[in-house]
C-alpha cells in the first residue's frame, strides 16, 4: 500500500514543473484559450513534458526569463504530454517547444532560439518578435489601402476660388459636384454660435443678446446706432411719473459671416 500510494503521489506532482508561486502560468486546455486566444495581451507559452530532461533544466531560465518579461508579455506553460490535444493543435513535435504568441492569435511564431533566459528575453522584446511577418506585397496593399482611405466616402469638401480641386488634391478618389443639392446649407464661419452642419440658415443677421433698461432726467434720442458686440446708447422709452425718462440699451451679438465674392464649390466623396 504504502508502495501504491507513493506512485500515485509522484503521478499527481509530475504534471508541472511550475508551482502556483512561480511567475509562469501553468495552462491547461480552458485557461489556454481564455487566457491566451481570447485575451489582447502577448504571450509566451512553453509545451513541455515532465520526464523531459531538457525542460526540467530549462525551468529556471523559464522562470527567470517570465520575472523580467513582467509588463511585457505574459508567460504560460502547457503540460504537452497531459493535454497532447492541445499540442496537436499547433504540430508539437517535441519537447521543450516555445510560441510566441502576438496579435495574430491564430499563427503564432515558433521560437527558433537559444533556450536561454537572455536568448528568450532579447527575442520577446524585439518588436518584430510579436507581430507576423508581413511580405513586399502585403505593405503595398496595406500602403494603398491606407492612402485611399485617409479621406472617408462621404466627406464632404467645400471648394472656395483659392483652393484646388479635390480631383487634383485626392486624385485616386471620385468626387462628385453637389453644390445644388447642399446650396443655403451652412458650411464655413467666422465666429461662434455656427449652424449645425446640414441644418439651414437664412440669411445673415446680428442676434439680440442683451437688454439693460434704466431711467434717466433728460429724453435722449430714439435713432440708435450700435456695432454687434458692443452697448447701444440708451433708448427712450417711456416717460415715468415725477419727469424720468425711461430707457433701455441692446447688445446685439455678431451674426455668422460666410464667404462673400467667392465661387464655392461643394464636393463628397463617393468612391
């Protein structure tokens, strides 16, 4: 019994070679894809066995490595010869086997280095270690992609007589004239208190924007002259009881000025 019971005790240790104080993550299969696939963050993953000779000395420059890659990446470890499913998922063919897993989840990159702490460190820290290879090719589709896409359809241009064409400014994008179609929008201003864009405004006029009322001795005039932004001079109102003159003052504030003695062209992008 006590034979039996020492077996089955070394059966039940030997599944890792990482305990739970170690800066390295021990994985199964449900961890794995929570953790790793599913999760943004890099990781790196060892697939070990533990009758491994190689893995077992490599554990400490695992851990050594795991301890200076905080904040970096995260490292995990998977029992290969426990959960060989998972290993058959990404063709393990031996043990002790490292993947670097980067933004794409689904094609990690196999570490070809030396099994060293400062091998596996300089290699995770390396930007080009966590992201795919990408080919000539794929840049100058991803390069044509980015340069027709700076300018979103829909955006809309307005042209004044000193601008250029958008034809000539985006030449690789249509463009389409739809000066009728937005004509009385409102599009440009000089000043706060713009319309929204695509809601009407009329032509335009100062706004009311403050009213002061007063009292004074002597009558004043009634032909007010003011600029938008400023106090008028008072106003005669009213004559009170006892010969006071009543009065009151505006401010009035400046209306919206649009482009005038220029030729506007309105363009969105349709393709």
């Amino acid at each position: 019994m006590t034979h039996h019971a020492i077996m089955i005790s070394l059966c039940q240790t030997c599944h890792t070679l990482y305990g739970n104080h170690s800066n390295v993550i021990d994985l199964d299969p449900g961890k794995f894809d929570t953790l790793v696939i599913n999760c943004a963050e890099k990781w790196i993953v060892e697939f070990y066995a533990p009758w491994c000779s190689y893995c077992i000395q490599f554990v400490p420059e695992y851990q050594k490595a795991a301890k200076d890659l905080k904040g970096v990446a995260k490292v995990g470890a998977v029992d290969g010869d426990l959960y060989w499913e998972l290993g058959s998922r990404y063709d393990i063919q031996g043990f002790p086997t490292i993947l670097i897993f980067g933004t794409n989840k689904t094609d990690p990159r196999k570490y070809t280095g030396p099994y060293t702490a400062p091998g596996l460190i300089a290699a995770v820290r390396s930007t080009s270690s966590l992201c795919n290879p990408i080919d000539n090719a794929d840049i100058e589709k991803i390069a044509a992609q980015v340069q027709d896409t700076l300018i979103p359809v829909g955006f809309v241009y307005t042209q004044l007589s000193s601008q250029k064409d958008p034809h000539e400014l985006w030449p690789t994008m249509t463009w389409d004239d739809i000066t009728k179609e937005y004509g009385g929008l409102f599009f440009r201003a000089e000043g706060g208190g713009s319309a929204p864009f695509g809601e009407r405004q009329e032509a335009n006029a100062p706004v009311l924007d403050e009213i002061q009322t007063g009292t004074v001795k002597e009558k004043i005039a009634t032909d007010i002259h003011t600029k938008p932004g400023d106090w008028s001079d008072l106003m005669y109102v009213a004559t009170s009881g006892g010969g006071d003159q009543k009065t009151l003052r505006f401010k009035m504030f400046p209306g919206e000025v649009r482009p005038k003695n220029e030729a506007v062209v309105i363009w969105k992008r349709v393709a």
